[in-house]
C-alpha cells in the first residue's frame, strides 16, 4: 500500500478540546526522538500522551493523513507538522507584565527559550525594579507598554500582576497590537474578539484537585 502524505488541514472548525491536546501530543514526542522512532502507532502515542487510541486518530485526521494504516505514523512527518500546526517553527516574541515572585520565577524559567518563545521585554509599576536586567531581560516602566511591544513587534502578553491591574495592563497590550494573553491575574478580561486570552487561576486549580479529594474522603468513611 503506497505511503499517505499529509494532506492540507479540512476546512472545518477544528474542536477546542483537540487543539488543547495538542501539546500534549508534543511533548509525548520526546520519548521517541529519544529512542529514535522511525515510525510510531496510535496506541503508543495515546499511552504516552495519556489519550485513548481512537481519539489520537480523531484529533489528527482533522489536520491530515500520517503514514501507513496498520503500520503507524512517520514520526519525523508528524513532529514537524506538529510544530507546523501550533506556530513553533518560528520564534515567538513576549511581554512580561509583573516582575514580582511569579513573574521572575517566569524570566527565570529556561523551558520557554527551547519551545520557541523569547521574553523580549519585563515591565512593572516597581521604580526599583525599573532598569534592572534579569536573565538578559530589560525590566521597563508600564507605561512604556505601548512603546516597547510596537518596537519589538511583541505578539504574546503575560500578566503577573495583581487582579486590581490585570485589566487596564490588558488595555495597554491589546492598544499595542499584543494579539494573545497568557492572564495569571485571577480575574476574567475584556477585550476584542481579535485577541485571544487564556487564563491560569492557580488556585483554581488546587481548588479542583481538593474537589475530589474531598469526595474521595467522604466515599471512604
């Protein structure tokens, strides 16, 4: 049976859940490329990536055929689709807003520079802080938003800031042309239908975990 090339993407709206898993998928991949895979299945991609088999074949047809059937996926074709596909075969350029605990443990963070996104600016409200260089990054005044995100051609925004400032900081990066909000701030935004925002409430989070602790405690009595 002759091999399948990956096709264009159907014109369809693809499913959030399937973009969301995305990532998921890359960075399963690293195993492989570890051991040098030539070719992998949709049942070791889904025990590696924590994802049933048939959803794995689901959430890639949309995008495409990879392989052989019966055989698996041409690894190499699928990890540089992959990367095609969530934008990382160029460099994505970041504004940091909030150069407190959060946002310095963030700078600090080398995970970022290796999946393609650079810190090119830091900013916060903090004189002191103004000035500063923290892993290579210049820490500017707030009100240079606008300024410093034109300059650098900045399309990415995370706030660290407190809820108090998370909005009017969002109206200053929307204002300069910022495109996509990472928002730890534990509030919800407003902003154009242009921009996407994706918020990390880490307490929400642990608050979720408690959820089921708790009815597990209560299952067990």
């Amino acid at each position: 049976m002759p091999k399948r090339t990956a096709s264009p993407a159907r014109k369809r709206n693809i499913p959030e859940p399937t973009i969301a898993r995305l990532p998921r998928y890359l960075r399963s991949f690293v195993g492989f490329a570890h051991d040098h895979r030539p070719v992998i299945s949709s049942k070791e991609l889904a025990a590696a990536s924590g994802i049933n088999p048939a959803q794995v074949r689901k959430d890639l047809a949309y995008f495409g055929q990879f392989g052989q059937r019966g055989i698996g996926y041409d690894f190499k074709t699928l990890d540089a689709k992959m990367r095609e596909i969530l934008g990382l075969h160029k460099v994505w350029r970041i504004a940091l807003v909030g150069a407190g605990n959060l946002g310095t443990a963030l700078l600090q963070y080398g995970g970022f520079a290796k999946a393609g996104f650079k810190i090119e600016a830091a900013f916060d409200v903090d004189p002191s802080k103004v000035g500063w260089e923290l892993e290579g990054v210049r820490i500017w005044a707030t009100p240079a938003i606008r300024q410093v995100v034109r300059e650098k051609k900045i399309e990415i925004g995370v706030l660290a800031v407190p809820a108090s400032q998370a909005q009017r900081v969002a109206d200053a990066m929307v204002d300069a042309g910022i495109r996509a909000i990472l928002n730890f701030a534990p509030c919800v935004l407003t902003v154009p239908k242009s921009v996407l925002v994706r918020g990390v409430d880490l307490a929400s989070e642990l608050e979720h975990l408690t959820y089921f602790l708790e009815k597990s405690n209560k299952n067990e009595k």
